[in-house]
C-alpha cells in the first residue's frame, strides 16, 4: 500500500489541471420544441401570416407553449438570460418553429434549419464555439411531419409503417451530425441533446442513432430521455397539478383554443393571445386561453407542443441531469477534508505521549467540525454538513526519541444538497504512525486505510413536484502524512506563582517559548465504487455513477508555538496549504431510462491555496496523565469552509526508564 501511494505522490504533483465548471450562455439550435419566440421579431413567411400580425399587436408571446419555454427557464436554473437570435440587440437561441434538418421549413418561408442555424451561430463567433455556454440541440421532429404527409399524399392518406422514416431520413440526419460534430470540434463542450416528449417510435430510434453516430466520433454530450418523462407526467397528473395531459385532439383539453373557424389548426400556441377572448376574426383570428389558468392546468398548450407548465418540468429534468455529476461528486470530495481529523487527532497526541513518562500510551480523541463544500458556479447546489469523528490508539516508546503507534478511527457526516435530500458517508479507518525527535528536530510519519460507505437521497425538482433518487456505494480512502520541523526554545520569563502547583513544580521555573517550522505532505486517494439509483415513484430522474478516483498531495508550510505554564502548555500553528495535484476530475452518469452512451461532467472544483490555524492548550492532570482540547480552522479556500473542535485524553500505562523529550 505504502508503495503505491509513493508512486502515486509523484503522478500528483505532475498531472493536470482543468477550469471549473461554469455556464455563461445557453445555446439553442432546433425547432419549435425549443424556440423562445424567433418569429416575434420577424415575419414568418407562412400562410397564416395575418394572424401572426393580429396575435404580437395583442400581447401573444409569439412562442409555442404561449409562454415562457423550456430553453427560457433552463437558462434561469444557471442564472442567464435567453433571447432568440434575431431579438433586439441580439440573443443565443437559435432555434425555429418549423425548422427541418437540412431542409426549408416545414410551414414556408426562408427562416434557417437547424443546420443553418448551426453555421450561423458559428459565422457570428469567426468559428470559435464558447467553450463555457451550454448548447441544447432538437431537431428532426419537422422532418418526420414532412416525410408523414409527403408519404399520405402518395398513398391515399394510409400512414408510413414504423421504421420506413428512420431509411429516409439519413440524409438529412447525417447533416445534422456533420454539423454537431463541427460545433464540437469549434470548442463547445457541454451539449445536450434530449429526445422528443412523444414516445413514437421512429423518433425514439431516431434520437438512439444520432446519440450513437456521435458517439462514436468522440462527440460528447448530454442524452435527454423526455418520451420517459411524459410516461411519467401522463401516468401522475395530479401530483403536477395538472387537470389534462392529452391535447384537445387527441380527447384532453389544451391550454389554447384554436382560432375560431380554423379547427384544424396546427401549432397554434404559436398565436395565442393571453385572454379567453380571441382576437381578430377570420384569417386575422388568434387562438386564445381555454380558461385563465389553462396554462397551468393544461400540460399541452395545443395539438403538439407543452405549456409553459410542461416546458417548467422538462428544463427541471434537463437541468438535474446536468448538475448530478457534481453533486455526485462530493461524495469523494468530503473524506480529502474528514481525513484531516484522524491526521490531527495523532498529531495532537503524540506531544502528549513524547511528554509523559512511560513506555506505552493509550489514548482517545474526539472530533467535530462544520463542513461546507461549494459549487461556485451558478446553479450548481451546495453541500454543507457537520462530520463527527472519535479516534483511539496506543503507542509505544521504542527509545526516549523514538515511539510507534496505531490507531482505529470512526466518523460520520450527513451533507445536505442545497437542492434537497443529502448523503451520509461513514468511515471506519485504522493508522499507522511512527514519531522521532533528535534534540531540536522532529519528524512524523501516520500511514492511514479507511473503509467508506454512502447513502445517498438526490432529490431531484421537477415540476411542482421532488423526486427522491435512492442509492448506496461504498470505497476507500487511503492516506499517507510526513511532517518535520525544527524547535526553537527560549525563556520568556518566570513561571508565575502557583501555576505549577498541582505538579509541585518550583514557584521560579523558567517560562519557555518552544517554537519552529513546520513542514510537511499529505497524499490521499480516495476511490468511491459505481452504483446505481432507483426512483420509488417511476420518475426517469435516478441515474447511474462510474466509479470516482480522487487524488490529493497537499504540501504544508507554516510554524507553531507552544507556552509551557506548569500543567498548562498553550499552543498555537498556522499553515498555509496547496494542492499539488490535478484538477481535471470528471464524473461519469448514464440514464436508467434509455439505452444511450454515458456522459461525463466536471466535478465540483476547490481551491489549490489556503491557510489553516489551530490553538489550543495540553494539560496534564497527573504525572501519567494528559488531555488536550484544540480550536482549528481553514481560511482561503475557494469553495470550502470548514472549522472544528478536538479533545482527547492520554495516559501512560507502564511507568518506564522513557522521560520525556518534547
């Protein structure tokens, strides 16, 4: 084991770094199933024009949920702002109502498809994709409309059978591939590309090939399964406070109405106005709300497309599936920071077993600290909790400057997610440790192998609605600390009357200042085994973790001090750390929902550089006995907070020809 974390020490200091996690856009290329109201700066081009021109002189929001969409409240989960590409002043979100693959749109017109769009944005950025935004890509949809109705009108109105779609438009798919392969390759890293809220079949194979064909050309991105999202809303309706989630054709009731004397109207969200009254009459007529709070009620706003309402549950389900790597991620993150406790609480103790005559020690420690690991990036939830941790050893004195010892250590901590639910990470750890002191000189040495378990709630907002995601792992977390330094003594005066009484200690003992350097590493591997989640209620949210490899070398510099007061000894050290190690950590998940390729997203990234103090007093109760109780603390850590209290007793068993020598 000792072998391997000094080859591992060695890899730390030289790997990599990578930068944090953080969204500055959202993106949008694709159709109307992401359009946040292209067509309410421009005409449309389409037949139906004039009621486009009635519906933005009366307030429509020119969208197809007649609302906010999907791509506006994702972009809010990260802290954003969306506008459509051809608003005022600009905006990111490409996408338009009707778009086709690689084909004109589907309702007429010269507005871009999805592979213009593509290349647009790209022409607008001199071919450089923001390597920050999070780009969110649907499309193929409109082509499957254009292929069904080309195919009736060819075959007397009779529907293609399954599959035939899926041959002809290989085409038009491979365009779209070459054109997200190419935003890739122009530097975009986060992509998401999400199914279609239907469960058809030809476009679940559809969307199963784009995933796979980009897969396999080292594309990454995100797979959205939203046809099991629907299964899940239809089947509990009234959990999302919905009273329809079939559109008015299909037997519900959608949020809209359809212009008056147009009952077969397609996409008419699109044109809806915000009152139960229509506006205009004849081909200037708008769709209007079926009730004033249709849009809540209703999970379709017309014969196709979601409300505002559905569209809120599916960005929630776009966005847990992005921020779960990270919150995953603190799972390996925490025991780099409980580890500290078992270092300090065998560091503390051995001044105590060097000071107290006796040639084997036993001694107890307690531990427990507040702990808050952040996510600096917006959107991206917290993790804040309390670790509580006891430890016990006993150690022998092999000569007056040299002892050798172990340790068996447990500790727990429940961290809450900022969004809801937590973990709770146990660890049972058993050390090693030697110290040796050579007059002024010091060095020691603590060798460390702890056992991991973790329960896992990751709730998971949807709608109105939490979902709680179930799960259990375990791993290891193996360490190995070396600290050195150099004492320093000077008198500083007298001790003061009666303050060593209790050991009979002469009123005219010299107070003495031992102070010095300290310098030292600490290299850690923490490793947490894959596992998956379940979801009692059926939501499509639980996912599955590859396993998580953590590596650390933090180096120490700083100084201590200590004040012998006869039974009293304050002491005080400050230390400044850093990270030696890399920190480009991914976090692998895949959907329970769908077969689709894994995706991989940063882990929460912490700071490199900060300080850490301890002050604290030793007190010996008898000449066999000793405690100690000590305040610690980091400072400067970006994305970490953490402080505590430890205490411990020490006693010598064995009265021996060892005296002390610290």
């Amino acid at each position: 084991m000792l072998r391997g974390l000094g080859a591992l020490s060695l890899g730390l200091i030289i790997a990599g770094s990578a930068s944090a996690q953080t969204f500055n856009q959202l993106v949008g290329f694709g159709d109307s199933s992401l359009d946040s109201g292209y067509f309410r700066y421009t005409s449309t081009g389409w037949s139906n024009e004039a009621r486009f021109v009635t519906a933005r002189a009366n307030g429509a929001s020119i969208t197809p949920s007649a609302g906010l969409m999907n791509t506006d409240f994702l972009a809010a989960s990260f802290g954003l702002t969306l506008a459509p590409s051809n608003a005022p002043g600009g905006g990111t979100n490409f996408a338009v109502s009707g778009a086709e693959n690689n084909s004109p749109n589907i309702g007429g017109g010269t507005s871009p498809s999805t592979v213009q769009q593509i290349g647009n944005y790209l022409a607008s950025t001199g071919g450089q994709a923001n390597p920050d935004a999070l780009y969110i890509i649907r499309s193929g949809g409109n082509d499957r409309t254009a292929f069904v109705n080309a195919y009736k009108a060819t075959h007397g109105g009779a529907s293609p059978p399954a599959g035939l779609f899926n041959v002809a438009v290989q085409p038009s798919l491979a365009a779209l591939e070459a054109s997200i392969r190419q935003l890739s390759a122009a530097g975009a890293r986060y992509i998401i590309l999400p199914t279609y809220f239907t469960t058809n079949s030809d476009l679940v194979a559809y969307h199963q090939q784009l995933w796979g064909d980009l897969s396999a050309a080292g594309v990454k991105f995100i797979p959205a399964d939203s046809g099991a999202l629907r299964r899940f809303v239809v089947a509990n309706p009234a959990a999302f406070g919905l009273t329809s989630v079939l559109p008015t054709a299909s037997g519900g009731v959608s949020a809209c109405n359809t212009p008056i004397g147009a009952p077969g109207a397609q996409g008419y969200g699109l044109i809806c106005v915000p009152s139960t009254t229509p506006a205009g009459a004849g081909i200037n007529g708008t769709a209007y709300l079926n009730s004033q709070n249709s849009l809540l009620t209703s999970l379709f706003s017309d014969d196709q497309h979601l409300s505002p309402t559905g569209y809120k549950i599916e960005a929630d389900y776009f966005y847990g599936l992005i921020v779960a790597p990270s919150q995953i991620s603190y799972l390996a993150e925490a025991p780099v920071k409980t580890r500290t406790a078992v270092v300090n609480a065998i560091t503390n103790q051995i001044p105590l077993s060097f000071s107290t005559p006796g040639a084997f020690h036993g001694w107890v420690s307690g531990d427990v600290s507040w702990l808050k690991i952040t996510n600096s990036s917006p959107g991206f939830p917290d993790d804040p909790g309390t670790p509580v941790a006891a430890t016990a050893g006993f150690d022998y004195a092999v000569t007056r400057d040299w002892l050798v010892g172990a340790a068996f250590s447990g500790g727990t901590t429940k961290q809450s997610f900022s969004l809801g639910g937590d973990y709770r990470q146990t660890e049972y750890a058993i050390s090693v440790y030697s110290a040796y002191r050579k007059d002024a000189f010091w060095l020691n040495g603590i060798a460390t192998w702890g056992a991991l378990s973790d329960g896992i709630n990751r709730v998971v907002p949807l709608g109105i609605t939490t979902q709680s995601n179930g799960g259990s792992t375990s791993g290891t977390n193996i360490s190995v600390a070396a600290e050195t330094g150099y004492h320093f003594r000077t008198a500083v005066g007298p001790l003061p009357d009666g303050a060593g009484r209790a050991l009979k200690a002469p009123a005219a003992t010299p107070v003495y200042l031992t102070h010095g350097p300290i310098v030292g590493i600490i290299a850690q591997q923490v490793h947490i085994n894959p596992f998956a989640e379940t979801n009692a209620s059926g939501a499509p949210t639980n996912l599955a973790f590859a396993s998580q490899l953590r590596n650390s070398a933090v180096s120490e510099l700083g100084y201590q001090a200590s004040l012998n007061l006869g039974i009293w000894e304050p002491y005080a050290r400050a230390v400044w750390n850093h990270e030696l190690a890399g920190s480009g950590r991914l976090v692998t998940a895949s959907l329970l929902s769908i077969t689709a390729p894994s995706y991989s997203l940063p882990a929460v990234l912490l700071g490199k550089d900060w300080g850490s103090g301890t002050v604290g007093t030793r007190v010996k109760f008898a000449p066999n006995t000793t405690a100690f109780a000590a305040l610690y603390s980091q400072f400067g850590q970006n994305n970490v907070a953490t402080y505590g209290a430890q205490f411990g007793l020490n006693v010598a068993f064995e009265s021996s020809a060892v005296r002390a020598k610290y």
